[in-house]
C-alpha cells in the first residue's frame, strides 16, 4: 500500500503526518513553530526533520503559502521575513525563494517524488467533491485559496494580494491580527462581507472555509452565507496529502 508524508506548512507553523492510499492517517500529527528568518536551506531541513519523525513514506505532499507553479516558488510572503508574517521583508530572502525549485529541493532531500503546491491547495483536495465549480478559502494566518472545476485543480491565483477596500488585501482584511483585534462577532461579520462579495466573481457552486480560524465563525453569519458554503476541519491540509495527486490535472507531473 502506498503511504506519502503529508506536510502543511503555515506562518506559524507546520504540520505532518503519514498517510495511507484512502487518506487515513497512520501516525499522530506532529506540528512545530515555523521557524524565522527562514531561507530554503532550513526550510528543507525543517521538514526533514519532521519527517524523520514520522513512519517512512513513499511519496511526499507539501503544502505551502504563497504563489507556487510547477513545484517553483514565485512569491512566498511569509517566509521572506525576517521574524514571521508582517515582520519586516528581508531582501536577501526575497532573492533566495524567488524562483526556488522546492518540488526537486524536497524530492532530492527526501529521496521520494514529491508534489508541492500551495497549502490552501492541499487543503482543498481534501474536502472536494470533484462536481462543479468549487472554491476553497483558508482562515488562518491571512487567506488562502484554491479553485477547483470538475475536480481539477486550476492555476492558482494570490486572491488573497486582492485589495478589498481601503487600499487593504484580503490577507490583511480577514487574517489572524484582524480577528483578534475585532473579536469573533465582528470577523465572522466582515467574512460574511467577503463572501457575499466574492459570490458574483466565482459563481461557485460549492464553497468551503477551512483553516485553523474557520470553526469561529458563528452560526448565525454562517446561516446568512447560504447553503451552499461549509466549512471544513483544518485536518483536511494534511489529509488532502493523498488526493492532490489525481487532481492536479495532466498540466503538472510531479513524477517528471
């Protein structure tokens, strides 16, 4: 049976377990703080590490913020600071990620084939029907999210870089520091805001909240959002380890 490391990395942290072919895990997940300044040499050496923890596997699922193609960072907003999300940008880091192959890095560390997309990605392929339009949002450190169509996964798009008003992103609109400083009422108020205005763009058929801040949103905005939106346990960023394989669609081989 074949078995692959699932590992979801966040701002603050990062998360892996072993998964077997149906997605079950097969070993307690075990988390540590997302170490800064973090440039890819550690960043590798962390999920080795981690990994090195867990039970062997035959493949590996990594999960990551930010823009990802093909395996290759673009832009990844978090780990190009010097001590965490919205700390100071370090131009050295900007450099180093900036068009870093992570999928071959990891693949070569591991010495297994590895798929690396972006995490809200990941988070997607676990909970997706594989029907219709489906959009995924992540509540967490900032917003993440993915699309999906006929349970293929599209190229990914930094709606969470989006102004939303105000000269302010979505990332900066919904995320963890704006939580906390609103309160939960008020959050969930203003994702409600945001969903209502994202319906129009997307016409999804399905929407789904994950990440770690979704189960706080309160019932009552959740009931206005409408039928057709969820939300879905933050296991799913490791849980979909397994199933982002058949759904990144003939345009990425990460076997190649």
């Amino acid at each position: 049976m074949e078995t692959t490391l699932a590992i979801d990395c966040g701002g603050g942290g990062i998360k892996a377990s072993v998964l077997d072919a149906a997605g079950t895990m097969r070993a307690r997940p075990l988390r540590v703080p997302t170490p800064y300044p973090l440039p890819p040499a550690l960043f590798v050496k962390t999920l080795l590490d981690l990994g090195g923890r867990l039970p062997p596997a035959d493949r590996l699922t990594v999960g990551m913020p930010g823009m990802i193609r093909h395996g290759v960072v673009v832009a990844t907003p978090h780990y190009v600071t010097r001590s965490g999300p919205r700390s100071r940008v370090d131009p050295d880091l900007v450099a180093e990620w900036s068009g870093y192959d992570a999928r071959s890095a990891l693949a070569d560390a591991f010495g297994i084939p590895a798929l690396v997309l972006n995490d809200a990605e990941v988070h997607g392929a676990g909970v997706v029907a594989g029907t219709g339009c489906e959009l995924v949002l992540t509540l967490g450190t900032g917003l993440g999210s993915a699309l999906f169509d006929g349970g293929v996964l599209a190229p990914h798009l930094e709606l969470s870089h989006a102004p939303v008003r105000w000269n302010t992103t979505y990332d900066t609109y919904v995320g963890e520091p704006e939580r906390r400083r609103l309160g939960d009422a008020f959050w969930s108020r203003r994702i409600r805001q945001v969903v209502d205005g994202l319906r129009p763009v997307f016409r999804w058929d399905r929407l789904y909240l994950g990440g770690g801040n979704s189960r706080l949103i309160r019932p009552d905005q959740l009931t206005r959002m409408g039928d057709d939106v969820v939300v879905v346990p933050n296991t799913a960023g490791i849980v979909g380890g397994v199933r982002a394989w058949e759904l990144v669609g003939d345009r990425y081989d990460p076997t190649s």
